[in-house]
C-alpha cells in the first residue's frame, strides 16, 4: 500500500505519468470495437425481457426438486414457452413463464402440481400484466432523459460546453456496452436492470468530473505561459488523479462482485443477478471512460480552438529553441571553452574577453594594485 501511495504522490507532483492523450487514438479504436460488439449483440439477440415487460404468470411451489431439473418440469407443462426457475431459500422454487394469460394459467398449474407431484392448492399462482412493466420502460427512458439534460446544462455552467459534450458520450458509451452486455450474456431485464442502469449514471459521472475539476484548476490562464499544452496539462490531471479513480472504483466493485459472483453465481439467488450485473459493468466501464474517452476527447476539442492552436505553436517554437541552444552549446564545449551566458540568458560560444582593469597588478607577488 505504501508503494501505491508514492506512486500516487509521484503521479500527482508529475514526477512520473502516462501518455493517455498521446494514445488516445488506441482508446478511440477499443471503445469503438467494444461499442459496436455490444450493439451486434443486442441486434441480433436482443434483451431477455422480464415478466414485468412482456407479461405471464409466476409460479410459487414448495418442493425439493433441484431448478434445472424444476425447470424441465415446467417446459414441459407449458409446452412451447421458456420457464424461468429459482431456488427461493431451501424448499421453495419461484417459476415464471412469460406469456400466458389467465385462461392458460390454470391447466399449466394443474400439469405443474402434477409434475413436481404436489397438490394443486400449494401452487400459488401470480398473473403479471405487461402495461405495468410498460409504464416502469417509459418513466425510466422518462428519467434517463431529464437527467442527461441536467447533467449536460450543470457541466455546461460548472466547467464549459465541451466537457458537457464529452461527459454526455462518455455517458452513451458506457450504457450502450452494459446493454449490450446484457444481450450478450442473456440475462433477465428487470425493474431490477432498470436501477442498476440509472445507478451507474452517477458512478460514471464521479470520475469523470473529478478528473474535470482537476484539469479546470491546472487550465487557468494556460495561454499566458509557453511551457505546456492543453493536451499535456490534460494528461497530467488525468495521471494525478488516476490513482484516487482506481481505489473508488476497486472499493466499489469489490461488493457488487460478492453479489454477482457469490450470491448470483454460488448461491443460486439469480434476482441478484438483474441489479448486480448492470452494476459492475457500468463501474468499470464509468471507470475506462471517465480516463480514456472523457478526457481525451476535451483535449480534442479544446485543441481545435485558435488560441490553443497558438499555444502549441509557441511551445513547439520554445522547445526547439532551447534544443538548438542545448546543441550549440554541447558543440561550444567539445571545440572550446565553455559558453557565457548573455544578460537576456542568449549562449555566447568563444572566450570571454576580461576587462583591461582585471588585469591589473597580475604578476606581481601580492597580486594588489599600486
């Protein structure tokens, strides 16, 4: 931890860091690769939508039969639809099938008693509409938008318009691979999916305006110097600040993996899957954006302005100024004695010519003046 903590001083004094802006062209590629991944994906499988969305029955039986054997059981009751089968504590098994409706209810859970060989009054049956998980999907796309206009109008006046643009993709990125993700794997949409979307909103954000904030206070009165360009300044927040980005984000991960891997995995508690897989891909992928997309793309921006073009040029101009001067100097004190600096700090390769009053009194025992 202590190594850690030097690297994280060093980082942040810049005594030591990584071109993340120089490279950003390999981050651009990867995103885009993962991006356009997730959005296959979703194309051609689509979302596993819940029972919440599409409608169906839920099914509540006591019975020691193990889910993928219970499953079975309920396929074959129900005849062409999918069953979804969950181990609620040690003796309950939780099963829904989406799609039927109260005429159909009945006679599967007559077949369904009969196939885990209980009788038909301890299967408790539940009817779910599909308008009440509509209206859930449309008050979320609802909140979504209200809440991405307010964050590209709070960055727009805490810090400037190109980093509101750049947070909003970040943003867009980041929900496009957890979505695409979800596909991929093929896990239930839930209300569940639904919070853990929007709670990974926030999470993408911290860093993102961490990292902001750090570059707004090291970008002030950037023009007046020829030292450093926004490009580089940039990179510096995004180094000083990159340690404190991964301990958040590890410290984060770590609860909702014991949720994911453990109970969802493990355990068998599959409702924990819903909410803890859209959080763990979206902290790490809030992670990745808020360090090689956000950023990198201010420094873009930023750079297309006139008087940051102008900056560069300066620093470019200075930096081959001076290693001219190094070079010439390198080369003054291979043929010759060392070079004297002028008053404005110019090179003067040659010896230096003494005054004729310092000369005075030279030779004599004393070296004093008569």
């Amino acid at each position: 931890m202590s190594k850690l903590g030097n690297i994280g001083a060093r980082l942040y004094r810049g005594e030591v860091g990584y071109d993340f802006i120089g490279k950003r062209k390999i981050w651009y590629g990867i995103s885009i690769l993962i991006t356009i991944t997730a959005i296959v994906g979703l194309a051609v499988r689509g979302l596993n939508m819940g029972i919440e969305f599409s409608g169906g029955a839920v099914f509540t039986a006591k019975s020691s039969m193990v889910a993928s054997e219970a499953q079975h059981k309920a396929e074959s009751a129900v005849g062409g639809h999918q069953a979804v089968v969950q181990k609620l504590g040690g003796s309950t098994l939780r099963i829904q099938i989406s799609g039927l409706d109260t005429k159909q209810a009945l006679p599967v859970q007559e077949k369904l008693a009969k196939n885990l060989n209980i009788p038909v009054k301890d299967v408790n049956t539940q009817l779910v509409g599909p308008s009440w998980g509509e209206e859930i999907k449309n008050k979320a796309w609802l909140g979504l938008g209200i809440f991405m206009v307010l964050v590209v109008l709070y960055l727009a006046i805490a810090f400037e318009w190109r980093m509101a643009l750049a947070a909003l993709i970040a943003l867009i990125h980041d929900l496009t691979i957890t979505v695409g993700v979800y596909a991929l794997v093929g896990f239930e949409v839930t209300p569940g999916t639904v919070i853990g979307l929007l709670t990974i909103l926030g999470y993408s954000l911290y860093d993102t305006v961490v990292v902001f904030d750090s570059l707004k206070e090291a970008s002030k009165d950037l023009t007046k110097q020829n030292r450093f360009t926004y490009s580089e300044v940039a990179n510096r927040s995004i180094n000083s600040t990159l340690v404190r980005s991964i301990n958040t984000t590890v410290v984060a991960l770590l609860p909702v993996a014991g949720l994911l891997f453990v109970g969802g995995g493990v355990l068998g508690a599959g409702m924990l899957n819903d909410i803890s897989l859209a959080l763990f891909v979206g902290l790490a992928a809030g992670a990745y954006s808020s360090i090689f997309i956000a950023t990198p793309l201010v420094a873009d921006l930023k750079g297309r302005e006139p008087q940051m073009k102008a900056l560069a040029k300066r620093v470019k101009a200075k930096r081959a100024a001076a290693a001219a001067k190094e070079a010439s100097q390198e080369d003054g004190q291979e043929d010759g004695p060392a070079p004297a600096d002028t008053e404005d700090g110019a090179a003067v390769v040659g010896p230096r010519h003494q005054p004729d009053s310092r000369n005075r009194g030279r030779g004599r025992p004393s070296g004093k003046r008569r």
